[in-house]
C-alpha cells in the first residue's frame, strides 16, 4: 500500500480530533503516514496515540524553532517527506493555518489541491461543498501529488492499533525574511470548552441573541451539553462574540454530531460552515426563516425562552 501524508495537528502534549480523523480518512487511500513538526522531542510524546488511531509510520519534523514559525515549517516538512518518497496524497485539515500549509505545499509541488473534501473514496475521487454550500461536486487530482484539506467533522476517527514506524526529516532552516514568525500567544477565552472545530456538539448565536450580553444563554445551552460555541456573522460583526467563533463560508467549517443555532436565518454563507452537522436543530422566532428548512428539528419560539428550558432538561439528566 503507498503511504498517504497525513499533517498532525497537535499542541505538543495531544493529538487533536481532526488528526484522527484525517488518519481514518487516510486509510481508505493507502498506509497513514503522521508527519509531526515541533520541537524536538514532540513525536516521540504524541507517537503512541497516532498509532493506536491507525498511523503506520511518524515522521518527526523537529527543530528549536520549528514551534516558532507559522505554516513554513510544516510547508517544508510535507515537502521533503513527498520529495523523499512520493505518497499517494497528503491530507491536511481544513483549519485556518491548515488551508495554508496546503495551498502553499500545492504550490511548490506543482500538485493539484483539493479543499474542504467531506468524503474520500479508494480512488482518491473526493467530495467537496462548494460556492458556499451550493453544490457537491465531486473531483480528482489529475496532476502531481494529491493535496487535500479535510473538513473537520467530516471523518469519524476510528481506532486501529498497529506497529508504527520512526522517520525522521531534517527541516532547513527558517528564512524569517520569507516566514511569519509567532510573537505572543493568547489563550482563547473559551475556558474548559472544547475546540470549535473538534467538538462533537455546537451551539451557535445569531443576530437574533440581540447582545452580547444574551450570549449568556448560548454558552449555558454549550456548557450543560459539554459542547463549544459558535456564532454567525452577524453576531461577530455586531460584537457579540469574538471572530475566532465565527461559523462559515469566512470562518470555521464544522460538523459535530448536534449543531443548535439560536437566532440564526440560515443565510447561505453560514450554511456553508454548518450544513454537513449530523443533527441540526434551529430555533428561530420566524417560522420562515431558511434555517428551518434544513434542521431536523425546528422550534418556532423565543430562544430566550426556548434555550434555558432546553439547559434545565439537560442539566436534569
Ligand atoms: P439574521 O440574518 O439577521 O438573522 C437573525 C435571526 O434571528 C432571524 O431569523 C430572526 O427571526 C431570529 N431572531 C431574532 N430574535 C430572535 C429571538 N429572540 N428568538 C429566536 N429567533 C430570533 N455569515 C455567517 O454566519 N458566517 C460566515 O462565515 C459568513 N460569511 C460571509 C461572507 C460573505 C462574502 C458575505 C457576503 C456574507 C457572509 N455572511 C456570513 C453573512 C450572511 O450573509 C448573513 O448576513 C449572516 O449569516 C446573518 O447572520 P444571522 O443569521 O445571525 O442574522
């Protein structure tokens, strides 16, 4: 079998979800092969969970400033791992910093790329959601390597313990004439929630919460279901909630298993980050509202009387 690249997304003590699932996507192509580029030491720390989710070599990409640089690192990586042995694709999640490793990696390969693929079958034919959310299509790379950014949420990650293989790359080093280089770091204000994008339930604010302030409910709703929250547009434009919660065609694609928007229409630019969710449910005071149309379920209501019934039953299990 030839081995399919999969880029580890990690925060140097833990894999995160969207790896595992790149590795469960990997599979259906060839042998999952885990690059991990961080400081020295990192592979070795994350090894033994990439093999128990089906990685059948790791990589280790590791430097001093590997850590210290934006996407460069793992630009170079990539390429010198395909370089060294040209894989049948290489998979990369589709997160901000993810989408540019890509394109970049695309680039200097002179390698189609494929974005934001929800489905994956054995002959590398992938599916995609594109122009917002408008249509599926399904396309192949047809020149060079494969580059494939995945939609988390799209692959269930699945376990699949083996032996694992150590490589290892030795990155050049960074020209930070050419490389963003990371100055500070801020936690997020999310407290204990999980990611956006690796959770597996998210509940989302629209313009309908009315304030920040109103956000209150959104993250009680998120808390008592141990789930993230997200936010539309409208409500980050208007400063309720920060950008980075932002759901959509300009923020983040997700796909958990329970996405509950509260005071969302549905526009089409917030479907395109939600649409692919396993179980949508909507409350929206307008029963015209779009989002209504592509919930499974739908409650006409209040959600400020809706949302804190809906804490209380949850929090009574
Ligand atoms: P609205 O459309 O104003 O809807 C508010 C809803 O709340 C209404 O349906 C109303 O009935 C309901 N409501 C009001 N009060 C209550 C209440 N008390 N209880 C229950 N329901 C209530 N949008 C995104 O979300 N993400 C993106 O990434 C994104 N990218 C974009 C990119 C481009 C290029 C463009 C042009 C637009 C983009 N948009 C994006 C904006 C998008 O078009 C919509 O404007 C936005 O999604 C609307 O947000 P909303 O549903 O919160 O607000």
């Amino acid at each position: 079998m030839p081995d399919v690249l999969v880029l580890v997304d990690h925060d140097g003590e833990r894999v995160h979800k969207s790896t595992y699932e790149l590795l469960a996507a990997a599979r259906r192509l060839g042998d999952p092969a885990a690059v991990v580029v961080g400081a020295p030491g990192t592979a070795a720390r994350l090894k033994e969970s990439l093999a128990r989710q089906g990685a059948t070599s790791v990589y280790a990409a590791e430097s001093a400033e590997a850590g210290e640089f934006l996407v460069t690192p793992a630009v170079d990586a990539l390429e010198l791992a395909v370089r060294e042995a040209p894989p049948a694709a290489v998979l990369v999640s589709a997160t901000t910093d993810g989408r540019e490793v890509a394109a970049r990696l695309a680039a200097r390969l002179d390698s189609g790329l494929l974005i934001d693929a929800v489905d994956l079958d054995s002959s590398g034919v992938v599916t995609q959601i594109v122009f917002g959310g408008s249509y599926t299509v399904r396309s192949q790379v047809t020149h060079g390597v494969p580059v494939i950014t995945v939609r988390p949420g799209a692959f269930e990650p699945e376990e699949h313990p083996g032996e694992v293989a150590e490589r290892a790359l030795t990155l050049p080093a960074t020209d930070p004439a050419a490389s963003a280089r990371i100055t500070a770091r801020r936690a997020a204000p999310a407290g204990d929630r999980p990611g956006l994008t690796e959770a597996a339930v998210v509940v989302s604010g629209g313009r309908g919460v009315g304030a920040a302030d109103g956000f209150k409910v959104v993250e009680e709703l998120a808390d008592a279901l141990g789930g993230a929250v997200g936010a539309s547009r409208a409500a980050v434009d208007a400063g309720y909630y920060p950008h980075q919660f932002q759901v959509g065609q300009t923020g983040k694609s997700v796909s958990p298993q329970l996405y509950i928007a509260l005071g969302i229409s549905g526009a089409i630019q917030h479907l395109a980050g939600m649409q692919t969710s396993k179980t949508i449910v909507a409350v929206n005071k307008d029963p015209e509202a779009p989002i209504l149309d592509l919930a499974d379920y739908g409650v006409v209501g209040d959600l400020f009387a809706v949302a804190p019934q809906l804490t209380q039953e949850v929090a009574a299990r």
